[in-house]
C-alpha cells in the first residue's frame, strides 16, 4: 500500500506532500449531493418532526428554521478556513493550527465518535427497512435479524467506500433522486389532501407558524431547536473531501453552504405541508399522537401513496443507506489526516495505490461502527437509542471548535475589510456561541434521569455516554502521547500554525 509522507519539518518546514487521494474528482454537484446525503433528510425529518410539534406545536416551521441559524454561521467558519487550508482532516487541522495539538486531537476524535454513532442508528434502519420493503414484518421486528441485516449493509457501504469517492458520487446522485424525490413527493400530496378536505382533521396555513411571539414555553422551544438542530448535521463531509474536489480552495465551502439552504427550504415546506394534513390532535393521523412520533411519514404512508406505499419504504431505506455511506467519508479522512500529521499511527495513513483511498482508515471506521452497533444492540436497545441521542454533544463540539478556531486563526485579519469582520469574525463567533450553548445545554438536559430510556450512575444514560465518549478521546490522546512517535505532533512540529497545506491545484 502506499503512505503519504510529510516532509522533514526541520529541514522544509513542514512542507506537506500530498495523501495520495484522487484530486479533481467532485464538482459542485456532486460535492452538494453527498453533503445532502450525509444528513438523511428524509429519514431526519420524518423522525423529528412528531417531537419538535409536542414540543412547540404549531411554531414548528419556526424552530427549523432558527435551528439552522448557527449551522450557517459555522459554515463560513468553515468555508473560510478551508479557503486557506484545505485539509480533508477539517476541523483536526484548522482546531490544532488555531489552538495548539491537543485542541486539534480533540475535534477530531469528536467526528470520529459522532460519524461510528450515526452509522450504527442509519445501518440500523437501513436493515429494518429492507424487511418492511419486502413485507417481512416479522423479520423487520425481530432483533436479531435487523442486526445481522444491518451489518451487512454496512459493510456493504464500506466497501463501495473503498472503491472511491467517484463510484460512491454516482451511486449518491441516484440514491439522491429516489429520496428528495419521494420527500418532495410526500409534501405535495399532503399540501393537495389538505387543500381537498379529504381529512376532517385538516388546518389552513397560518404566518403566526413563524412567529415567536407565540411561543408559550421557552424550555419546549429549546429542547426542540436542540433536536431540530442536528438533523441538519452531514453538510460538512463536503468539506472533508475537499482534497478530493475541483476547486479545493472554493468548491467544499460553496457546496456546504447549498447544502444547508437546499436543507432550509426542503424542512420547513414538507413540514407546513404536514402540519396543514394531518392537524394537532392526539389521535388518528393527528401530530402529537403518541404513536405517530416515532415515523409520522409511515404513519401517512397509505393515505397519501395508497397502492404506492412501497415507494416511501424504499426511500426511508435509502435515506439511511446513503447516509451510512457518505459518513464513512469525513470519518476516514479525517484519521488519514490525523496519522498523516503524526497524531494517530502511521497505518491510518495509508491510501491505496490504485483506488487512491484511505484504506485502513475505511476498514477501521466500518469495524468499529460495526463493533459499536453490535455491542449496543446486545447491551440494550434503549442504550443504543440513548448513545444516539447522545452523539450530538460531539457534533456541537467539533461545529464549535471549527467556528472559535477561524474567529482565532484570522483574528489579525479581521479588521482588512467589512467582509472579512462578518464572515471570519461575527457569524463564526456567534455560531460558536451558539453551538457551545448547545453542547450546555444538551449536557444538563441529559443529565436527568427522564431525558432518555436508561439510567447510569444515577443519571440520565444519554448524558454518560454522550461526555463519557468525550472523555474517553481525552485518555486515548493522552496514551498516545506517551508514544515516541506522537512527539513531532504534540511539540507542533508536524503540524502548526505556519504548516503550508498543498491543494490540488497547486
């Protein structure tokens, strides 16, 4: 297999020479279709939007799109910081050349442990799915099946993972279209029924949906920002395959940013199309049924597809499917990266001479989402659940540490231009805010014994699963550092503030 090297820094200054991964492979598009795809926008919505109306009932529209509000923030953060240093190790990289080594190790440890989560909760339904596809409901609810199956999907992801990032473009384009498809589909027969009267339980729109002054319940309003909030999570892997990309310096960051409006529009109109159908009451097809929370789309399946029902299993399955597939990507660069710079074993650098992949680092994320998975679903359901839930505290970290990090590394940028105050300064700054007020605040939230289905120590489970993996990352940087090969990293040698990054391009 080949290595990527770095040069010796005493002797080039830290001259960076490349990874080995195949440049000039994504355009706008394609780098747009896979961050879209990373966040599962069907599969997301569906399962949210049930607790986001019990939690603020009509001014849901509201809190998508308030939620998106430090999303777009730190994607400038990022857009900014991958103009200057395109780096598929993203936050790993911009985290240690603004805060030192260890800042950096601890933002990548938290994509890593927030990409191996999501892939366990998305391989999941990717295998329940493909049961309930084939109307084997027998098998979709025996868990012991679900998990053999899932597994396989996963695999099955890692491996076209390894093929390269333009059979997984391909593969995302068509996954893409079966799924906004149906999402797009799903809200225009809602918005029709609702306008026929074909339920008596239907609503007329109303602005007041967007206003907060109609707010009654500041904690309910929180509590489902925080939710709504992480479904738009995945817009990044664009970012982490900007090495991989036209354009690396501009492409990633513009592809973000699509991402996240595509994101904006697509929630908010399927989610008032919804609202309007099926209405706020507690039974029947109503929102805050209890039994509709879970999957509001599978509950309005046969009502609005009839025969065609078949279609939106089949989209839900995809959602998760290319989900698990384009969450690979970010993950495994990101410790290719990491090893690249010195700050993880030399294996986790090695790209493939033909395939131009990360390999090992592939390997390692599927085995251990794999391992993750399996454990949990043995352990107890109700943890896997809670050690989903729970992920979010790693997103809020990493989102945070990139958006602080560009409001540091430019600070002496800031006051050249109005531009550069707003865009490398303001908006980053309050996206970290934000987010760090997020990651607090989930933090205490979990903290109670009735956020979640388990208790540990005495407290919520979601909460000790969520820091504990958090604090584990703080060990493993620790042991590593005991390693005479971590030294060139932990010194800033390997890596630092002046490190030169060489684009593609270059």
């Amino acid at each position: 297999m080949a290595k990527t090297t770095l040069s010796n820094a005493t002797d080039t200054g830290h001259i960076h020479v490349g990874k080995g991964l195949n440049e000039g492979t994504l355009g706008v598009v394609g780098s747009t279709i896979i961050g879209l795809s990373s966040t599962a926008p069907l599969y997301s919505l569906a399962a949210t939007l049930g607790y986001v109306i019990v939690a603020v009932g009509a001014q849901a529209p509201l809190v998508f799109v308030v939620a998106c509000i430090p999303m777009v923030f730190a994607a400038f953060a990022y857009q900014e910081l991958n103009r200057e240093a395109p780096d598929c190790g993203t936050t790993f990289v911009w985290g240690a050349k603004a805060f030192g080594p260890k800042t950096g190790w601890i933002g990548g440890w938290a994509v890593a442990v927030a990409g191996v989560m999501v892939m366990a909760n998305v391989g999941e339904i990717t295998g329940r799915y493909f049961w309930y596809l084939l109307g084997n409901e027998e098998f979709a609810n025996n868990q012991t099946i679900v998990v053999i199956t899932s597994v396989v999907f996963i695999a099955l992801m890692v491996g076209i993972s390894m093929l390269g990032v333009q059979i997984g473009d391909r593969m995302q384009m068509v996954l893409m279209v079966v799924q906004m498809g149906a999402l797009l589909l799903f809200g225009v027969l809602a918005l029709v029924n609702a306008l026929n009267g074909s339920n008596p339980d239907s609503i007329a729109f109303d602005w007041s949906w967007f206003n907060p002054a109609e707010l009654t319940d500041w904690h309910g309003f929180m509590q489902a920002v925080l939710l709504a909030l992480f479904i738009y999570w995945g817009w990044d892997t664009c970012l982490a395959l900007n090495e991989e990309t036209k354009n690396p310096r501009k492409t990633p960051g513009r592809a973000a940013i699509a991402s996240i409006v595509v994101l904006i529009f697509v929630y908010v109109g399927v989610s008032i199309a919804v609202m309007m159908f099926a209405g706020f009451g507690d039974t029947g097809f109503g929102l805050t049924n209890e039994s509709n929370l879970d999957d509001v789309f599978t509950v309005l399946r046969d009502v609005l597809f009839g025969p065609w029902g078949w279609f939106l299993i089949l989209a839900v399955m995809v959602s998760a499917a290319s989900s698990t597939q384009t969450t690979i990507l970010p993950t495994a660069r990101g410790t290719l990266s990491m090893a690249v710079y010195r700050a993880l074993p030399a294996k986790f650098a090695e790209v493939h001479p033909k395939l131009k992949t990360p390999w090992f680092s592939t390997l390692m994320m599927g085995i251990a989402s794999i391992v993750y998975y399996v454990v949990m679903s043995i352990v107890s359901t109700d943890m896997l659940a809670d050690s989903l839930s729970s992920m979010g505290l790693a997103i809020a970290l990493y989102y945070a540490i990139t958006s602080f990090a560009c409001v540091w590394y430019f600070r002496s940028t800031l006051k050249e231009s109005a531009r550069n105050l707003w865009m490398r300064g303001i908006f980053p700054l309050l996206g970290g805010l934000l987010l760090a007020y997020a990651l607090v605040q989930s933090a205490i939230d979990m903290w109670d014994v009735d956020y979640g289905y388990t208790v540990l120590f005495g407290v919520g489970g979601a909460f000790v699963i969520g820091v504990g993996s958090i604090v584990l990352g703080f060990v493993l940087m620790g042991l590593w550092a005991l390693r005479p090969g971590s030294k060139p990293y932990f010194r800033g040698e390997s890596l630092n503030r002046d490190t030169p990054i060489l684009v593609p391009d270059e």
